[in-house]
C-alpha cells in the first residue's frame, strides 16, 4: 500500500489530501481526477468531470478550469 500527499491549488489556495493506494506511482493527471471527484463527485452535473477517454493533458486542463492547479504529488511506501 502506498500512501499519495496531493499538495495542489483549489481556487488560489494551497490544500494538501492525503489518500492510500495499491499502486506504486500516482500521475499528476490522476492525482488531478482523484481530487475532482473530491471537490465536485458528489455535484448533479456530470458534465464537470473529464470524458472517459480524457488525455492527461485534458484532465489537467478541466481540473485547471475548475480551480485545481498546481498538483504535485508525493509518495510514501506504507509497511
């Protein structure tokens, strides 16, 4: 198991979450959907999140136009 810190941006304001996964390596762009989902999963409209066949680049753009920037991600290996 490894545990992600996602330092990013969400509307010109530093936040950090933190999330475990069965995955060595987290992308930006995945990072970036994961913190979507976090900040607008539980809106009505489906139409904020990325489609499906989203490239990385798009994904980071929606995120971008949502408020979310500057995701860096680290990692930590859990025992």
């Amino acid at each position: 198991m490894q545990t992600f810190t996602l330092q990013y941006l969400f509307e010109d304001k530093p936040r950090t979450y933190q999330l475990a996964l069965k995955q060595p390596e987290l992308a930006p762009h995945d990072a970036a959907l994961h913190l979507l989902q976090l900040h607008f999963g539980d809106g009505e409209n489906s139409l904020l999140m990325p489609d499906a066949q989203a490239t990385p680049q798009e994904i980071l753009d929606q995120a971008g136009l949502l408020g979310i920037t500057e995701v860096r991600v680290s990692a930590e290996r859990e025992n």
